[in-house]
C-alpha cells in the first residue's frame, strides 16, 4: 500500500478485489482500516458501493459477502472480532460513512430491492407514507424506466446492513449455528444502543475537521412527480434547528436523524410485508380518492414512457414472503429494546415553571417511537405469521416476540422490591393507556393464537410450552381487568362531536417522519382505542370481543383438548413404562402382544422419555389453572368437561374411543373425533381376533420365511400334539413350561367363549409350537450379529447354536417360574 496518494480511484479498487482473493480476511481488514484513514473522501467515495456490497452481499443474493448471520465467535473467534470491530459504530467502517457524509455523496439503491408494498406504490408514482422515500426517488442515469433512491451515505450502508437479512436467504446456514449469537445478531443490538440510547444522548459521529460537525442530509427535490398518501409536513427538525441560535449550539437536535433513520430503516425491511387484501385495507378513503383522481388524470410518466397499468404495478409486490426464524429473533430484539427505549424517558416535571422548556428531540422521539413508527407494521406482520406460519413448534420465535411486545413494564426502569421477587407480579394502572392503543395486539392476536392451538398436537410438549407461556403472560394479575376495560371503551356508543366529526377515525400517518406535525393529544380514551382499532382494520371492521360468548366457547373447546392430551399423555406415560418393565434383549426374539394385534400406535413423547411426559402433563396443567383465572371458568364446567373426557375410557383407562354421533348406519365421526385420529389422540380399538399365525404378513417380515415356517410348524404341530397335550397337562414344573410356551392363553379364552370364532377356527387351539417370530427381520439380524460375534471370537457356528439355544432356555426358565409359577392354573 506504498504510496496511496499516487493512485486511481479505479486502481485502488482493482486492489482491493485482488486483496480478497490473495490476502486472509484479518489482513484484508487491517489494509481497508489504512486505506480509510489515509485516502481522501473523493477516492473513497469510488469503493463506497463495492465495499458495501462485498461486506452484506448482493442485493440478488448471489454473493454473500462476509456472512454475518453464520459468523460466531465459537466457531471463528478471529474472524468473529474482527468483522464486529470493524463494523462497530466507532469503527473505520462507520468513520468512513461519516466522512463521506460530510462530503454529501449519494449512491443509488433500486426501487426494484424494496419490500414489495413499497416497490408497488413508487412504480405507481404514489410516495409512501415513510418520509425516508421523500425527495430521493429518480430515474436511472442510463434514461430506462427503472427507478432509484438517492440515498446518502449513512443511509445507504444501513439499507445493506437491514436488507441483508431478507436477501441472503439461501446462505449456507448450518443447523448447529445459534441466530442469537451471530456477528449479524450482535451488531443489530450494537447499532440499536447506539442510536436509540436507553441513556444519555446519541454519540455525535467523529469528524475528521476539529470543532466541524457532520451536517443533516439535505432535502432535494424530486426527480420524478408524486401523489403523496397525505399530507406533506415541516420537518420538526427542521424548525427546531431554526430556533436555536447556531447549529452547533444543541447536537442532539442536529444528529437526531440517524436515529430516525436507522429506525425507519430495520421497520421497512424487516416489517414492511404484507398481501394485497392487506395493503389495499391498511389505505383510508381520503387516500384511495386521491390515489383515484391522480390515475384519472395521468395517463403517462414523464419522458414519454407509458404508464404502467394498476394490475401490474399491484401484481409487482405480490412476494411470496417467508419470514425465517432468524428473521423474527432479529424483530424481537428490535421490540425488546424500543420498550426499553421508550420507557427510559424522563418524567414530566410538576413544577410549572419546567412545563416551558422544550423536550430535547431524542426525548420527544421515545414518546412516540412505538406508536407512530412499529405499532401499524408489527400488527400487520404478526398477523401474516400468525396466519402463515406452519403448524411446528418453531412458531415459538414467532410467539416469544408477541409476547415480548405485550409487555411492555418487563422493560421498564423500576424493579419490583426483593420480597415480591416470588409473587406474580401485577400490571400497573399505568400501563392501561398502552393496553388501550394496542388492543387489538392483545384481543384479535389471542384469538388468532386460539385457532392455531386448536389445529396443533398439545400432547407433543413444545406445542404444550407455548399454550402455558401465553397463558401465563395472560393470566397476570390486573392484565385481563385492563384488556376488558379497553374492550368496553371501545364498544362504548359513539358521541357525535361536531369539532371531532372531521377526522374521526382517519388513518393517523404512522409510517411518517417523527418530525412531521403531530395532531394534538386527545384525551377521550373511547376516541383513543375505536381510531387505534379502525385505523389498524377499517371502518368496516366487526370487532370480536375477546371476553365474549363466541371466545369463550373457543376456550371451553382448549380447555377441552388440554384434557384429552393430559390422558393421552397419561396413557403414553403409563404404556412406556409397561414397555420398559418387561424389554429385555431377548424380547428381539419374540413377538410382544402389541406387535401382533397392532393396537398401539406410537407417539413422538415414545422417543422423548418420562422426563418430557412429566413436563407436558405439568404445562398443559398450569395452562388450564391460568385459562380458567383469565376467563372465570367455574370448576363445575371444568368437572363436566373432564367426565365428559373420560366417558370414552376403557375400564384401564388407558383407550379412548374418537368423538362420535350415533346414526343408523352405526357410528360416525365428528369433525373432532376425524381430528383426534389425524393426530393421533384416540382411535378405535381394532385388533386381529383370528389365529396369531394366520396373520396378514407384515412389512417387518420376510414373506418367503413365514410362509415356510408356518408349513414346518404345521407339520410339527400335527406330528407331536398328543405328546405337547400330555406335557401340558403334568401339574409339576414341566408342565407349567410348556403350557406358558406352547398355547396362547388370550386366543385360546377367546375361542373358548365365542361360538363364531370356534366354528371359523379349524386349526387345533391346544398346544401348538409358533416359529413365526424367526421370519422378522430384527431377529434375522440379531441371529446374523450373533454368528458375526461368535466368529469374531472363533466361537463357530455350532457354539453360537448352543449359546443362543441356551440362553432362550435359561430366559423360558426365568419368565415360566416368575410369570407363571404362582398361576399354573389359568391356562
């Protein structure tokens, strides 16, 4: 790197491209720290794109850059720290930024790349509400029909940086890689702590000229004629700046922006994805007249060009969008910290002489961040989640992030004292306003969650976690009283107030610059909670209470299912438990009861163990005691739900029969009794009633083999049955062996007391011997890893016969004097 200053911009590049491919990766970015520090912002300003791009990769996709998301300290702790110190917001990346930015460079980002409402209404010519879109869209300097941004430097790298998690999809992402602890992940919460302090001020950028400061971006006038969705507004900024004395005098006014936009940024990207039903509801009347007049009166874009058609412009953002689960850890921590954010403003002063000075603007931003720039778009991507996600147990990041935005007060400051550590802790009064403005996050959400849970297995104890964790958020003391209150605020008839009647219930413009107008503080709580409701679902909207009739059945039908999946654990719990109690390694050479008449079907919590069973029994337990705090439910329900539950018992308990309606053709299943045996919460108690040897060949059976055996066994069973029926009938030792070996108790009582089975059954159904068990496959590969075994040991096969032989006689021994000793009677 001898001699920068002697070099082309375009050599320097071709450098740095060589440099990737020849130098390693800690090298490469000692050398970019040097190159920045040392070379002029009119250089740098020619590898700006190229670095960016190589950084957070392509906006295609195609190339992945440094791969942020699969970057772990774990895995590569060198790597790891360098890319984190070099992406830091004090570091030579971001001081490149902020020296460009002095310089008032912009770089172009395609419309194309955009989230897909976005993408829609630009090609529309319809600016979006978003004041980060303003006075920056232009045409491409080729003269095509392809629109860009013209965004400044900060803004330009921070559009990488979020977009990247969207693009970089097919990135090779391996499933032992932890999202949370991902360089990505990291710098998400750097940038936000940064920018958004809980503390203090913003950090003022480091300028390269002592005493100088970075300038604001500039608005410019727009390239190309727009149809705003509102009204355009003075930026607050703006006149703020305008009343101080100099610029320098307040330098949280003047550096303010970058929080605006880092923010406005992440929720575009992350959160601005929804349908078209959607995005055609989320618009107010006075905007789709608007939008209406300006299609009616332009018929061409400027320089000559056609205009392009409605249904293709809408066809353009019908994207089929995915969010990964990385992706909502991501918005989570992002939610997590603007409560933080918010809830570290200050108090307002009493004493009236503070009520004259103004609030510094980070101040007035905390007061509204949530409202005025998530809530809309949150709502909107939670519902496409709750809607659209698969019907797994990895809609838990999906639900921790609901959950994390409904509790706002988990953020707050203040703690609660030591000795109330164990108690729950309940919500404070002054949490209702929240509760109030967001109601629909918490009524029209829980029950969206309430139909997903109906469709889910509650036995599998992931899906039974994630109906305790919501249950429990719930079930806070003093959190339903204060839902129930907004609920009846908003059903509260409506008072025609002719001062109001103008703007009632407009869509306020959330997705707006902070610094535009803000309407005056309303105080009627009624008129707070219908605008947050209308102006999130439309005018049109019919509200179902979440307290109402129609909920509460949907609850009694949880409370419900929780109960048969409390049984059906049970009864899981209780078979595995017979099922180890009687394994043995030499149950491989023998058939068990329930392999042969197929009665049982297995369940995942087989393979899971008791400890899981305990732990599904015990979710789904406090699930129900928090249901029934939130909705009153009286025991005497609960009672008559859970008899009603245990009427299809068998007299073990331990088979339940699925619901169903008597007709005259017999049974028939109900909707619930068709979904409890897709999911394997009850079936019907089907079982061969025929002859154990008779049996349809199994897919765990080699054909050939059974029909083979059956022949020898026949012939053998012709051959010596009076011999096998006097051995059967001695009362001593041998007798009690050979009749536990040589019959079928169940199937002789069966033919005993059935006239059916006795005249179908032409076999003898005394004492026979069975060798269908040899046909299966895990005894055929049990005998082979034996004889593999024994020759290992030089054994041979004729001393492997006899310890297998021996061994089987030992085992019939052990099972015929414990089993069958104390009842030599029965048979």
């Amino acid at each position: 790197m001898a001699g920068p200053y002697l070099q082309q911009p375009s050599f320097l590049l071709a450098t740095l491209k060589a440099d990737c491919v020849n130098k390693p990766f800690a090298q490469r970015c000692h050398d970019l720290e040097t190159v920045i520090e040392e070379f002029p912002a009119k250089e740098l300003h020619g590898i700006f794109p190229w670095l960016v791009e190589s950084i957070f990769g392509s906006l295609d996709g195609i190339i992945v850059g440094w791969n942020l998301r699969c970057l772990q300290g774990r895995t590569n702790p060198t790597e790891y720290s360098v890319a984190l110190d070099f992406l830091d917001p004090s570091g030579p990346m971001m001081k490149l930024v902020y020296k460009l930015q002095a310089e008032e460079y912009r770089y172009d980002f395609p419309v194309s790349y955009l989230p897909g409402p976005v993408k829609a209404s630009i090609q529309e010519q319809v600016l979006p509400e978003c004041s980060l879109y303003h006075n920056k869209v232009q045409f491409t300097s080729s003269g095509g029909l392809d629109l860009n941004l013209a965004l400044n430097p900060f803004e330009y790298y921070m559009f990488y940086f979020a977009i990247s998690l969207i693009t970089q999809k097919n990135s090779p992402i391996t499933h032992h890689i932890s999202p949370s602890n991902s360089a990505y992940f990291i710098l998400v919460d750097t940038y936000l702590k940064c920018f958004l302090p809980t503390e203090g001020s913003v950090l003022p950028p480091p300028s390269s000229n002592p005493g100088g400061a970075i300038p604001s971006p500039t608005p410019r006038s727009p390239a190309v004629p727009f149809t705003s969705y509102g009204m355009h507004h003075t930026s607050l900024l703006k006149r703020h700046i305008a009343h101080q004395p100099s610029v320098n005098a307040d330098p949280a006014s003047q550096e303010i922006w970058r929080s605006e936009t880092l923010l406005q940024i992440f929720v575009e990207m992350w959160l601005h994805h929804y349908s078209l039903e959607m995005y055609q509801k989320m618009q107010s009347p006075h905007v789709k007249l608007e939008v209406l007049h300006y299609r009616l009166s332009i018929s061409s874009k400027h320089h000559g060009s056609p205009a392009q058609s409605s249904y293709q412009a809408l066809h353009a953002y019908q994207e089929s969008f995915k969010p990964t689960e990385e992706h909502v850890l991501v918005v989570r921590l992002l939610v997590k910290h603007l409560h933080a954010f918010s809830n570290s403003l200050k108090p307002e002063p009493l004493s009236p002489s503070a009520h004259s000075h103004t609030a510094s603007p980070l101040e007035e931003f905390k007061r509204v961040v949530i409202p005025r720039f998530v809530q809309q778009k949150l709502y909107i991507f939670l519902q496409h989640c709750f809607g659209h996600w698969p019907l797994d147990a990895s809609f838990r990041a999906v639900l921790e992030m609901w959950l994390s935005y409904l509790q706002p007060w988990r953020y707050a400051p203040e703690k609660p004292p030591q000795t109330a550590e164990l108690l729950p802790r309940s919500v404070s009064e002054k949490w209702a306003a929240f509760i109030q403005e967001n109601l629909l996050m918490y009524t029209k959400l829980f029950v969206g969650f309430l139909n997903r849970t109906l469709r889910t297995d509650l036995v599998s104890p992931k899906n039974a976690l994630m109906v305790f964790r919501v249950a429990k958020v719930f079930a806070q003391p003093n959190l339903a009283e204060m839902i129930l209150k907004g609920e009846q605020l908003f059903l509260e008839p409506e008072l025609v107030i002719p001062h109001r009647q103008h703007r009632l219930f407009m869509t306020p413009t959330l997705g707006g610059s902070f610094f535009s107008s803000w309407p005056p503080t309303i105080t009627d709580a009624s008129f707070k909670v219908k605008s947050h409701v209308y102006s999130l679902e439309g005018q049109d909207f019919q509200y179902k209470q979440m307290f109402g009739t129609e909920v509460r059945n949907l609850v009694l039908k949880l409370a419900q299912l929780i109960c048969q999946a409390q049984q059906t654990a049970k009864s899981i719990s209780d078979h595995s438990a017979e099922t180890m109690a009687s394994h043995s390694f030499f149950s491989w050479f023998k058939f068990t009861p329930s392999e042969m008449n197929g009665s049982y079907t297995g369940n995942d919590l087989d393979e899971i163990g008791q400890d899981s069973i305990k732990k599904t029994d015990e979710y789904l337990e406090k699930a129900l005691e928090y249901l029934c705090q939130i909705f009153k439910l009286n025991e005497a329900q609960l009672t008559q739900m859970m008899m009603k539950c245990g009427t299809a018992q068998d007299e073990n308990g331990k088979k339940q029969l699925p619901d169903c309606i008597e007709s005259e053709n017999g049974l028939i299943l109900t909707p619930l009794g068709r979904y409890q045996m897709i999911n394997g919460l009850r079936r019907f108690d089907v079982q061969y009633q025929g002859d154990t040897e008779l049996q349809p060949i199994r897919s765990y059976e080699n054909a050939t083999l059974v029909r083979l055996l059956y022949r020898l066994s026949s012939a053998l069973n012709e051959r010596f049955a009076e011999q096998m029926d006097v051995l059967c009938s001695r009362e001593d030792f041998i007798g009690r062996f050979c009749c536990y070996h040589l019959t079928n108790p169940h199937f002789v009582h069966k033919i005993r007391y059935s006239p059916v089975l006795k005249d179908r059954t032409n076999q003898n159904w005394g004492p026979r011997i069975s060798l269908r068990f040899l046909a299966s496959y895990r005894t055929l590969f049990s005998l082979l890893m034996l004889y593999f075994i024994a020759s290992w040991f030089y054994i041979g096969p004729v001393g492997c016969t006899f310890i297998i032989l021996f061994s089987y006689f030992l085992y019939a021994v052990i099972m015929t004097f414990f089993f069958e000793g104390r009842k030599p009677h029965e048979h």
